[in-house]
C-alpha cells in the first residue's frame, strides 16, 4: 500500500516538472511581449536609434539571450511603432529536446497625443 502512495507521489512530481517544462517557453514568449510592448510605445515618442538602445537595455535587465539587432523595429510616418522577432526555441524535459519550433513575437503601438 505505501508502495503504491509512494509511485503515485513521484509520478505527480514528474507530471508537473513535464507540465512546467512545456509551458515555460509560452510564458517566456509572453514577457517578452510585454517588454516589447514597453519598447514600442516608447518608440513612438523616439526616434528607431533610441528605440533599439532602449530595448537593448531591457534586454540585457531581463537576460533573453538575444541582442537588439535580433529585433526589427519599423517606424511609419505617423510614428506607429511596430518591433518584433522570431526565434526557435524547444521544450526540453530532463535535459532531453522534446519539441523544437519556432516562435514570434511583434508588437504595434500607435502614437497617443495629448489632448490638453
């Protein structure tokens, strides 16, 4: 009887790592969202140049393991700030390569002017 508690146990543990292993990438992709969603609305206000030295300053805080070249940043007439990347990345469960794809991420944001 404490055998089969016991296997349950590990076997709940080993579900969950899986679990969190799979999930880790997507939650990854969504701060990084967040963070270019942060660097595109300070594009609009600045010029592609500051933007990108902006955004290497948050990626250097945040430790992505990209540089801001890997980034595109498109600014329109209207300042309409649009960065974006796509990169591979993988699930990976006890030091094994499950699953490799590949992922993008791009924000837009459009200049807000002051209305006072």
């Amino acid at each position: 009887m404490k055998i089969k508690k016991i296997f349950g146990a590990i076997l709940a543990v080993v579900l969950i790592w899986c679990a969190i292993c799979a999930i880790k990438p997507f939650w990854d992709k969504y701060w990084l969202g967040q963070d270019l969603k942060t660097a595109a609305i300070y594009g609009t206000k600045h010029s592609v140049k500051d933007t990108r030295k902006y955004l290497s300053s948050i990626i250097e805080r945040e430790d992505y393991g990209f540089s801001a070249e890997d980034f595109y940043i498109e600014k329109k007439a209207n300042n309409d700030t649009t960065i974006g990347i796509t990169y591979d990345d993988e699930i990976r469960i006890f030091g094994m390569t499950v699953i490799e794809f590949e992922l993008t991420v791009e924000e837009t944001r459009s200049e807000i002017k002051a209305s006072f």
